[in-house]
C-alpha cells in the first residue's frame, strides 16, 4: 500500500523534509558574497583611517547602507549554513549537535540583527 | 541502532576504514581544510564587523576608541588575517563553483587551482594593506 499522498510525491522532499535547499542556498549566497565582499574590502580600505564624522558620513549614505545590509543577509544565511555543515561532520553527539545547531542559527541571527541595527541607526538615526 | 549500542557490539574492535593520517597530504586535501578553516574564521570575525558598526552608531567617543583597537598592532594583524582569511575563502568558493558546473577536475588543473588560490590570496592581501590602508601593512614593514 502505497503510504504518500500525491502531493508528497510532486514535492520530492523526502523524510529530511528538505531537497537540495541547503546546497542551493549556500552557492547563490556565496556569488552574492563575492560582489558583496569585494564591496566590503573597499568600504574598509575606504574608512581606513577616517575621523568619526567621515566615517559616518559614508555609512549614512543610502547605496553603502544597502550594500551593507544586502552583505549582511546574504553573509549570515551563508555562514550559518557553513557552520551546520561543520557541525555536522565533527560532532556526533546527539545532544550536543542539537545544542550546536541551535548556537549557530542565534549567533547568525544575533550578529546579523545586531548590524544591521547599528546600520538602520547610522542612516536614520540623528 | 539498538543493537549497535548494546555491550556485546561495544567490546568488538572493529576495523576502521583508512583516514586522514594513511594519506601523503596532498595540496587540494589541504585547501579543503584550509576553506573550512578560513570560514569557521570568517564566522567569528563577523562579530568585528558588527562590533565595528555598534561603534560607528554609538557615538564619536566609542568609535574612536574601538577604531584604535582596530588601529593597534594586534588590531592591524588580525585584520590582515581576516582580509586574507576572506579572500582565500572567496577565490576558493570560486574554484568550487567551478567546480559545481563540472569542470576543471583533471589533476593538473587541480593543482594549479590550488596553488593558484593560496599565491593569489597572498598577492591580493599584500596589495590591499600596503596600497589601500593608510598606516597599514606598509607601516608595520617601515
């Protein structure tokens, strides 16, 4: 007897309740990172050095304030699923990889919000 | 599983297949650990970044006062490391996702690949800190 309902067949997601999400996600971050990272190495380079006012002169402005955020998001999805991979692979644990993954998805979440608060303050704040 | 748990089964050595240590280290084993590396590196890092921009949006006094840190000589080192860190993980990702289309797998080109990461990694970091970073890499040498 056949136990799926057809709606289970079209999505061939089997029990892991996923496909190839995870492998799909991680190369569209990282062509993202690459245009966002080679943004952030000229941002640095380009705040070097800089008094405050410059400084925040530069991160107000409305297309580094978008590329920052944009850098953000695409980073944190992508580092987040690195780290599972890592994760994963070295620790066998039930338990320990259960307390493992969660750590990472609140540290990407974490660091990730706490930028682009900081971002949104620069831009809107006084 | 049960039974792979049980006491009898614990007791058994049983053979292991060969790993890591049973193999010459060859350059891409080594960039495969060297992307994990550079990655789990960037992870941590991003705490800088966001420490960074807290900064930026907490007022002069604060921003000064991280930008030194950032600015000292401790400061200057780990950076250099995440700039490398970063773009040896890029230029690696990109070997991947050449990869991903399923070229570039005869040995040669692997090998070229790799060494083609590590030296251009190298280049770029030492190009970056000693043109681009006033009071950088260039001030460290001097």
């Amino acid at each position: 007897m056949k136990m799926r309902t057809p709606l289970k067949n079209v999505r061939h997601l089997g029990s892991a309740h996923e496909g190839a999400d995870h492998f799909i996600l991680q190369r569209l971050t990282a062509v993202a990172n690459v245009v966002l990272g080679i943004f952030l190495v000229w941002l640095v380079a380009k705040l070097a050095g800089a008094d405050y006012a410059a400084a925040k002169a530069l991160l107000r402005n409305p297309l580094v304030a978008l590329g920052l955020l944009l850098l953000i998001l695409s980073g944190m999805i992508h580092m987040r699923l690195g780290m599972q991979t890592i994760i994963e692979d070295y620790i066998h644990g039930e338990g320990a990889k259960l307390a493992a993954l969660a750590l990472n998805t609140f540290f990407a979440i974490l660091v990730g919000v706490a930028s682009v608060f900081a971002i949104l303050k620069l831009s809107f704040g006084a | 599983m049960a039974e792979a748990k049980s006491e009898r089964n614990l007791r058994i050595e049983r053979p292991l297949s060969p790993h890591l240590q049973v193999y010459r280290p060859l350059i891409n084993m080594t960039m495969s650990i060297i992307h994990r590396m550079t990655g789990a590196a960037l992870y941590f890092g991003t705490i800088l970044l966001a420490w960074w921009l807290t900064a930026a949006a907490t007022g002069p006094a604060y921003f000064n006062y991280v930008s030194d840190i950032f600015g000292s000589l401790l400061g200057r080192v780990v950076l250099i490391g995440y700039t490398w860190a970063l773009l040896h993980h890029m230029i690696g990702g990109l070997r991947h996702l050449l990869w991903d289309t399923g070229r570039g797998y005869d040995l040669k080109m692997i090998d070229r690949l790799s060494w083609g990461s590590i030296i251009l990694s190298v280049l770029l970091t030492g190009a970056i800190w000693f043109t681009q970073m006033p009071g950088g890499l260039g001030a460290l040498v001097r």
